[in-house]
C-alpha cells in the first residue's frame, strides 16, 4: 500500500514537472529560413519541454519595431539582430549578460569566437549574445563575358584601376550590360559596401576624411558617371544589385556569400569569386564583417531556457556554411563541401577575406554614424558635392556623435 | 430624476449624451496624442527613454537642430512641389474623368467603378507595382518611352536627383485620382438637370454652362475635395517607403518620410515630433476649409 502511495506521488510530481517545464519562447527575425529559424524549429521538437515561436520580421524594420516593442516592453525572448545595431542594445542593459553562463557552458567557447564578431557583441568586457555568422562581401564576377571581353577569367582584377579598366572593358550598353553591380543606396547596406573601400585607403568610421578615401568616393562616381554601373545602384539594395549580375545584365558584383545560392541556381553563365580589389599592389585588405548576432534579453521570464538555445545553435555551427553558405564566427569549423564545385571555390575566397573584415562600431549611436556616411557619399555620387568636402562633412557629424 | 430619464430617452439629454461620447472618444485618440506630440517636440527622447511617460526638457533645441538641419529647405520645397503638384494633378484628372462619366453612354457607371480598383489597392502594394514601372535599366514606363521614341536614353526616375520627386508624384497622382473622381461624381449628380435646360433653352454653350452652372454648384463638394487632397498627400507615407526611400541624397524627401526618418531611423523622436507638429498645424488650417466648405453644404 505505501508501495503503491509512494509511486503515484512520485508519478504527480513528475506530470506536474512536466507541466511546469513546458516554456513558449520568442524569436524575432528576418528570415525563418536561415540558420537560427531553422534551428528553432529543430529545437522545439526536441522533447525538453521548450518552444520556441519563430516570428519573421523585414529586415527594414527589425531594429524599429524591436525599439518599439522593447519600450513597451513587449519585447521577445530572443532575437536575432545585425551586428552593427548590437551595442545599442547592450550598451543599454537591453540584452542579458551571458559571460558568466558561456564561462559555465560546456558547449560555447567563447575564446574560439573570433575577435571581430566578439567585439561587435561585448560591451564593457561582457558578452551579451552569440555571433550567428559571419560575412562579408567580395567580387563575384562572370567569367563567360571576362572571355568574351578579351581579358583572363583566371587572373581577375586584384587593384582599383585593373578594376575600372575590366569594368570598363566588359561594359556593353549595347547589349545591356554593366561593368559592375553593387549597392550605394542611402541605408546600411551602402555604409556596408563603402566602407570597405574607404579602409582600403587608410581611412575608417572615426576617420572618414583621411587621406586617400576621396579617391575610394572618386573610383565609385566614376563607375557611375561613365555608366560602369547602373544609375539605379543608388537606390537598390544588394540583393536587387547581385539579382542583375544573375541575369546577366551586369559582369561583376560586390556582394556577400548569402548569394551563392541563388546564385548557383539562376546564374547561366560560369562565374567565380576573388577578393576585394585593393588600391595599390601590396596595399591594405579590408572588407565589411557582416551578419547577425543572437541575443537575449534582459527582461526574459527564462534565460536559462533561451540560453540552452544558444548552446544547441553553437552545436550546430557547422552546419551554417554547407546550408546556409554562411561563415561560422568560431575557429576550428571546417567549411564542408556542399556539392557544388564554383560554391565550394567562393568558399575559400570568402574565409580569407573574412580575415580583413572589420567591423562597424561597435557603437550605440551607430545607425546615425552610418547615416552621416550615407549622406556623405550619396551627396558626391549625386553631383552635389565634392569628394573631400563631403567626407569633411560626414567627419565633424560623426565627430559630434562620438564625443 | 424621472425627468432626466426621460430627456435622457428622449430630447436634450440624449442630444448631449452622444456628443460627451463622441468628444471622449475624439479627446481620448486623438486629442491626448496630438498634446503628447507637441510635449515631446520639447524633449529629449530615444528608445529607452521612450517607455517612461516623462523625459528631459529641451525647450526649443529640437526646434532648432530640425531648422538649422542641411536638409530642411529641400524638404520644406520638396513638400511644397509634392502637395500642391499632386492636389492640383488629381483634382483636375479626377474631375475630367468624373465629368466623362458623368455623360450617359453605355457602361459609363461600369467604366466608373474600374477606376476604383487602383484606390482600393494598399500604399504599399501601388508602390511596389510604381517601382517596377519606374524601374530603370527594365522599367515598363521606360520601355514604352523609348520605343515610342520619345526619349533615347533611358530615364532613371528613382535615382535621378531631377526626377526621383516626380517619380512618386506620378504614383500618387494615378492612386489618388479615383477618389477624387468618385467624390466630384457625387456633387456633378446632386446638380439639378433643369438647371442645365433652362441654360440651354436661354442659348447658353457647354462651356458658359460649366462655368455657371457646374462649377457654382459643385462649390462645397470641390472645397471638401481639396481640403481632403491636401490632407491625403501629406499622410502620403507608403509610397515613399516602395519607391524611392526618400533618395537619393535626400532629393525626394517629404516631411512625412522625414520626420518617420527622424523617429524611427536615427531614434531621435522628439526632432520627428517637431515636423509631426508642425505638419499638425497646416492640416488643421486645412481642415478649418474643409469644415467650412462642408457647413455650405448642409445650408444648401
């Protein structure tokens, strides 16, 4: 009779365990098709007794509408934000410090996170999120027309002015086609593509008038006046850009691996990979560090649970290149090949110029940083200014940001 | 208490009921918002201040950094061009088309109702159609210009600073116009027919008729119709967020793109409450016509 007693109490308690541990968690982000949405759903059906509702938001309006949910605190648990937009949020106790759970974790590692993604999620010395991946942006180029403009599909342009001559050889208005394809549009994905050009000649977000990004601003009005690229590159996004290059309409593109995929569907053409042009042989790489953090927040109900989805996403970081033809941010991944030869040889190209990637900010004002940049090139590529006094200009706005 | 009862049931009480209900309501939505919009022009507000319900008082700064900033001339002119171009061009498309119906052949009211398919459409959809049209290296709009030969090289309305404005003043012209030629239907059908056979029995032509029978006639409806025109573009929002972003280097940028710039892009909201203000009084002048234009009516 005890017998019997004991063993439904020790049954209620474990129905009523069970009860209590069956935990609803939220996740914003921009696509429920990349990594974290994909490892989300994984996660949930794992019986552990925690979901997690995926809840897509256009990559526009992420930070905005996160803002707005955060001030009435009708934030979620989780998010999945870019980079850049990261310190605002930490710098400001919005996200939860995780130091000292990745110290305890078996699973994450925080010192084989690499240094570049790692700065863009710590604040102070504490970590406040888990990089997703990395990315940055490179030169695609098709090798079909390469041929048929005269000029070596195994040698493509490695300095800024054997990069305006091949633009200038391969464009074909007849036929229309551009030399070059690629985004100056007054968002963050124009402050992503020019930044890596204005490094190149020695300058950077808290030294955009040095001396030698004028020329970074000239090489782009160039390409635009002279019809190298499209007049509409200064309201179209990447993805709409590199769309041009799949079709044929222009012979390069200066985009990031997320392409690849469609890339490798839609494009009819042979095409491959190489690294950012830099301005003189032997001159300084650089290039943008790209994608998106996952965070906590602070005010969660269940950060031991959103933590455990952090670990499980870090168990599966080797996944995010061959499915997702994303980097992983943490050293010792291997990029396993995915089946496909031109993705597996951008694969390389990418990883290398991964180590010139540096990043924006970090800084919790960065989205008027970035807007400073924008107005400064915009306004050149527009004929309105000059190169130096508009990057003058952008220098004492970012300046009265930073002090 | 029997008396309040029943001139609640039945007379003044009742009057004044719905009045209270319908001023609560006004006071709650929209008057208490348009207060807190003037109070947070004087302060300093980002994000994570923006959940408490009182900030730090700035007196005038924000006033001053929206008027001293580079761009506010562009935009003052840019909004000036986009109201009155857009107003003036739907009005006088929308009362073409509404005087074209407005004659009987067969299928007019049919004919009428199609046009209303493009204003039933949301903002966002019309601008996402425009940026295909207006698309320039495979724009619809471009392909017809060129092979019509008018012009030789394609035009690029999105990203031409000279032409980005008109870009999203043609869409919003072609969205507007329908409800501007439903609105004038309306007041041409409320004009008496006698009217317009005693003038032609006097030998009055078409066009003496218009003038003084039309146009007098359809004086209140043609107020309300601007005053609502004026009020529509300047909420105008949508089609700037399809279309061109406000770009580029700011050339099509509009108060009310600006001041949403302002909030939720650089998360400065009190310099975006200071244009929401002041966009607040020119609209209240404006609804000060439309409310008189609409009093004529009634005494008609």
């Amino acid at each position: 009779m005890n017998r019997l007693l004991t063993t439904t109490a020790v049954a209620l308690a474990l129905t009523a365990g069970a009860a209590q541990a069956q935990v609803t968690l939220t996740l914003w982000t921009e696509s429920a098709s990349a990594p974290e949405g994909v490892f989300a759903r994984e996660f949930s059906e794992i019986d552990n007794g925690i979901t997690i509702d995926v809840r897509e938001i256009r990559f526009d309006d992420l930070v905005a509408d996160t803002l707005r949910a955060f001030a009435t605190r009708t934030n979620p648990d989780l998010i999945a934000i870019d980079n850049p937009d990261h310190a605002a949020f930490s710098s400001r106790g919005a996200f939860l410090d995780i130091t000292d759970m990745v110290a305890a974790s078996d699973v994450i590692d925080a010192d084989a996170i690499f240094e570049g993604p790692r700065s863009s999620l710590s604040w102070d010395g504490r970590m406040f999120g888990l990089p997703r991946a990395s990315n940055t942006i490179a030169l695609y180029y098709n090798k079909d027309l390469f041929r048929a403009a005269g000029l070596d599909p195994d040698s493509p342009p490695a300095t800024w002015d054997e990069f305006l001559a091949a633009a200038r050889a391969l464009a074909d208005p007849a036929n229309d086609v551009y030399g070059v394809a690629f985004s100056a549009r007054a968002s963050e994905e124009g402050t992503f593509q020019f930044l890596p050009w204005a490094q190149m000649a020695g300058g950077s977000f808290d030294n955009i008038n040095a001396e030698g990004v004028a020329d970074a601003l000239t090489l782009w009005k160039t390409l635009l006046d002279e019809g190298l690229a499209s007049p509409d590159t200064l309201t179209r996004g990447q993805w709409d850009s590199t769309g041009t290059f799949n079709g044929g309409n222009a012979a390069m593109a200066i985009s990031g691996p997320w392409e690849l995929g469609r890339m490798a569907a839609d494009a009819q053409f042979d095409w491959g990979v190489t690294l950012l042009p830099v301005k003189e042989e032997g001159g300084p790489r650089a290039s943008a560090l790209g994608d998106f953090n996952l965070a906590i927040f602070a005010n969660t109900q269940h950060p031991e649970e959103a933590f455990a989805f952090l670990e499980y996403y870090q168990s599966q970081v080797e996944r995010v290149w061959p499915e997702f033809t994303r980097l992983p941010s943490v050293a010792g991944v291997a990029l396993a090949p995915t089946g496909n030869e031109r993705i597996d040889a951008a694969a390389a190209v990418f990883a290398e110029q991964l180590e010139s990637a540096r990043n924006r900010g970090p800084h919790p004002e960065w989205p008027r940083i970035s807007r400073a940049i924008q107005t400064g090139f915009q306004s050149v590529l527009t004929g309105a200014a000059e190169p130096q006094a508009a990057l003058d200009a952008a220098r004492d706005e970012i300046d009265r940001i930073l002090n | 208490m029997t008396r309040l009862i029943r001139s609640l049931r039945d007379g003044i009480g009742f009057d004044t009921l719905l009045i209270i209900l319908a001023l609560f309501y006004l006071f709650v939505f929209a008057g208490l918002p348009l207060i807190y919009n003037v109070i947070i022009s004087f302060q300093r507000v980002d994000v994570f201040s923006l959940g408490t319900l009182w900030h730090p008082n700035v007196g005038f700064e924000n006033y001053e950094r929206v008027f001293n900033d580079p761009l506010a001339r562009r935009v003052l002119i840019n909004t000036l061009i986009f109201t009155i171009g857009s107003v003036a061009l739907q009005f006088t498309l929308g009362f073409a088309a509404a005087l074209f119906f407005h004659q009987r052949f067969p299928g007019a009211t049919w004919f009428r109702g199609l046009f209303l398919a493009g204003w039933i459409m949301p903002g966002l959809v019309v601008g996402v159609l425009w940026n295909w049209l207006l698309s320039g290296d495979f724009g619809v709009i471009n392909h017809v210009l060129k092979s019509m030969g008018w012009i030789d090289s394609a035009i690029f309305w999105r990203s031409d600073t000279a032409w980005s404005l008109y870009a999203v003043m043609m869409a919003n012209v072609w969205y507007g116009m329908p409800f501007n030629m439903i609105l004038l239907s309306v007041g041409l059908a409320a004009i008496p027919d006698d009217l317009y056979e005693a003038a032609e029995l006097d030998g009055a032509n078409a066009w003496q008729r218009f003038w003084t029978i039309t146009l007098p006639m359809m004086r209140s409806t043609i107020g309300a119709v601007l005053a609502l025109g004026v009020i529509f573009t300047l909420q105008q929002f949508d089609l700037f967020a399809a279309i061109t972003q406000g770009g580029p280097a700011g050339s099509s940028t509009v108060a009310q793109y600006w001041s949403w710039e302002l909030s939720f892009r650089e998360f400065d909201f009190g310099r975006g409450a200071v244009i929401s203000v002041m966009m607040i009084v020119v609209v209240l002048f404006v609804s000060l016509i439309y409310v008189r234009s609409t009093r004529a009516e009634t005494r008609l």
